[in-house]
C-alpha cells in the first residue's frame, strides 16, 4: 500500500513515524517556529533510505542563504540526490532538480523548475514556501503574486491547516504589487484562521509601511507580539519582525524606540545568520542618514558578522549589506575592496546574480563608499542612477527603500536638493505624511 503526506501526493517511505515528522518539518518551515533540522534527523532515523527528509534538511539550509552552514547544504543535497535516484516518486526527484540549481547559484532557473513543479503538484507546499523565498530574494515582484495565485484554486479547503499559511504568502505578494487593500485583508484573513502565522503578519506590516501608517504598524506588531516577538515564542522570523517595528519607530522620528528594538532583536549577540545581519545593517544605516549616534553597535556588529569572502557574489542583496557594515563601522577601505571583489565573484559565477550586480550593484557600491566619503553629490548621481532598476538586487521595497533614504541624505548635505525634492515628491502619493517625511522636506528646503 502506497503511503501519502496529508496533502495526498505518494511518498517514498513505508514509515508513518517518517512521515510524521516530516509534516512537522514542513509545519516549521513555513511557520519559522524553531527549526526544522531536528524533525528530519527523527525522519531520516526512521527510514534512513527516504530520500525526502535529507531533500528537506538541503532546502532549508540552502533558504538561509547563509555561508556557515553551505557545507552541510551541499552534503545533505548529495545524499538527497544519491537516494532518489533510485526514488520512483517524481515528485520527490524533482525536488532535488530545483535545490541543484539554488546550489550552483542558479536561482532563476530553480524558479523555472519550480514553476513547472508546481503545474504538476499545485498542493505541494514545500515547493511553494521554497519557490516563494527564493522569488523574494531575487526581488521577481510579480512571481511572488503570480506563483501563488496559480495554486489558490487547488487551496480552497479551509480545514487544511497549511491554508493559511499559502493565504500569507499570497497576502505578501499583493503587497509587493501594489495591491495593498487585498493584501492586508489576505493578511487578517490568514490570521483569523490561524493567529501563528509570521508571514501574514508580515505582509500586513508592510502594508502599512508603504503606505506610511507607522503609528498603525507599531500598534499592529504589538499586538501581534506574542505570535512572533516574546522571548519564548522561538520564532526565527522576530528578528525580521522587529526590524519593521524599529523603521515604524524611524518613521515617527522616536530613535529612542528604533534603537531599543534593535538591541532587543538584532544586536549582535542576538543574530545568527546573514538575513538577521543584513537587516541590522539596513537599519543602522537608515539612523546614520538622520545622522542619529548609534554608538558602538555598528562595530559589535561587524565584529561579529563572519564574513565569508568566499560567498561573494551569489547575492548582491546580501554583499551590499556587508559593505553598508564596513562603511558604518569606519572600514572605508575594506568597504572598497569588499565593492571590488563582491562584483568580481558575481561576474565569475555567472547567472542572474552577475547580470544585477553589474547593473545595479557595482554602481550602487561605489555610490554608498562615496556616501561615507562625503562625496554627496557623486553619491547622489551613481546611485540615482540605478534606482529605478534597484528591484534586481532582491529583497522587498521596504528593504529597497535604503537606497531613497541615502538618496535624500546625499541630496540635503550636497548640491541635488531640486532632485531630492523631485524624490520626495514621488514617493509622497503612495505614503501618508509622516515625521520622517517632514524632515527630509525640510531639510531639502534649506
């Protein structure tokens, strides 16, 4: 008798207890509660011939985008491929096909694999959740709506229990478009069915981010605090989370608010990964614009961020924010170095990376080191420059919008206020008036 997960699809295993605990790791990776690795070390025990928990232990390190643990990416990858090879499941073989391209750095195709996946398999949610990110981290806006929209139908049962957590990724994808009424009642919607769901709350944060309702946002994520952010909740989205909490706080000019959120998420004894980092890179570069003192924080967190020369390259979201780092820390000529040898890897390992870190990237780099430089009026026109492309970097418009706040900077120290103003002015019809808003105009009048 063939045995299959609790979304129907065949799987390669005979062992319930395998699969067991497999849906838990599945549960965790969409959720962000703790962290999946050790539901698929119980999987892999009780049937360590199954190669879906070994293709799951790949993804979800691989999703970190984290050079620390790339190694045992690679190792539990090849594993995963060695034992569906023998695997009859397509479902599980194709699996593995997409995690090969991520592994070589070759997200844009592994979105194509997906893409196709998910045509075949529209209830699949672990292709789903790791289709998702990965869009995300290329910044491809319309994949992120579109993707999920393509499955919705196949979704419509409101007693499955992942529901909603597809309906959070949804909700975030109309965001991103632009779609911010849908997005936020997809949001709320997801969360009245099931309050432990990180990404919808998150999807509504960033509704109200676009549209500047920062007293909203800081009310909403307090609120939702104890799905996310109190200390026992263990959840691996909270840094992100407080990182939108902290730009509400900037939002409303209170830096006071901005700076504990930050030691309560993202200080350097309380990150683990890239993803946390460059979120704390982002948001000490956003006060350092505003000219707030932030002490020694960017220093503990370069000391305390491993930088790994040898994973240049695969992401220029992710190398933008180590030099953001070692400009902040008063590394300018580590910073430099860092632009030079981040766009050289890029080109070298070619794909879809090299094409945006030529485009955008490099420019982008040498525009902030001349930034710190106080060269504003150099800055201001490399990094005008690639605006309008910044969404190949990856990441969302909210982590863009870095690039807008040091465009306004540069323009309020240097000689482009008309254009700062043109700037301000365009981002004015999508945001309500907000304090920050009000100080850039005033100091781009002076």
């Amino acid at each position: 008798m063939t045995r299959r997960d609790r979304r129907g699809h065949a799987v390669g295993t005979a062992s319930a207890d395998a699969i067991d605990a497999t849906e838990q790791a599945l549960w965790r990776t969409m959720s962000f509660y703790g962290t999946p690795i050790y539901d698929l070390d119980a999987a892999i025990a009780a049937d360590p011939a199954w190669s879906l928990p070994h293709t799951m232990k790949a993804g979800f390190l691989l999703s970190l985008t984290e050079p620390s643990v790339a190694a045992d990416a690679h190792v539990a990858l090849e594993e995963a491929a060695h034992l569906a090879a023998s695997d009859p499941d397509p479902r599980e073989r194709s699996h593995v096909v997409a995690l090969q391209r991520i592994a070589t750095g070759d997200w844009l195709g592994a979105g194509e694999a997906w893409r196709s996946h998910l045509d075949r398999w529209p209830r699949d949610a672990l292709a789903l959740q790791w289709a998702h990110l990965f869009d995300f981290y290329r910044g491809d806006t319309r994949q992120l709506r579109d993707r999920i929209a393509a499955v919705l139908p196949h979704w419509r049962d409101e007693s499955d229990p992942l529901r909603p957590f597809v309906i959070g990724l949804h909700a975030f994808g109309l965001e991103e478009n632009g779609a911010y009424d849908a997005a936020e009642a997809e949001g709320r919607a997801a969360l009245a069915a099931d309050s432990r769901v990180p990404w919808a709350i998150h999807a509504v944060a960033h509704v109200m981010e676009m549209q500047g309702r920062h007293d909203e946002g800081r009310t909403w994520l307090g609120a939702c605090r104890p799905q996310w952010g109190d200390d026992d909740t263990g959840n691996g989205f909270a840094g992100h989370l407080g990182w939108h909490e902290a730009l509400f706080a900037v939002e409303a000019l209170d830096f006071d608010a901005a700076l504990a959120v930050f030691d309560r998420y993202l200080a350097a004894d309380r990150t683990e990964i890239t993803l946390q980092r460059v979120d704390a890179a982002s948001l000490l570069w956003r006060l350092q614009v505003l000219d707030v003192p932030v002490g020694d924080r960017w220093r503990r967190l370069l000391d305390g961020w491993p930088i790994d020369a040898a994973a240049a390259g695969r992401s220029v979201f992710n190398d933008v924010h180590v030099l953001l780092a070692r400009l902040g820390a008063g590394e300018h000529d580590d910073a430099r170095r860092w632009a030079v040898h981040a766009t050289a890897a890029a080109r070298r390992l070619g794909g879809w990376n090299a094409a945006a870190a030529r485009d955008v990237g490099e420019p982008l780099m040498h525009g902030l080191v001349a930034f710190a430089a106080g060269e504003n009026d150099a800055a201001f026109d490399r990094i005008a420059d690639v605006r309008t492309r910044a969404r190949v970097l990856g990441g969302s418009h909210a982590q863009r919008d870095v690039i807008d706040q040091t465009l306004l900077a540069a323009a309020a120290r240097g000689a482009r206020r008309p254009e700062g103003r043109a700037l301000l002015a365009q981002r004015e019809p999508a945001r309500r008036a907000t304090p920050l808003g009000d100080r850039w105009r005033r100091a781009l009048s002076a």
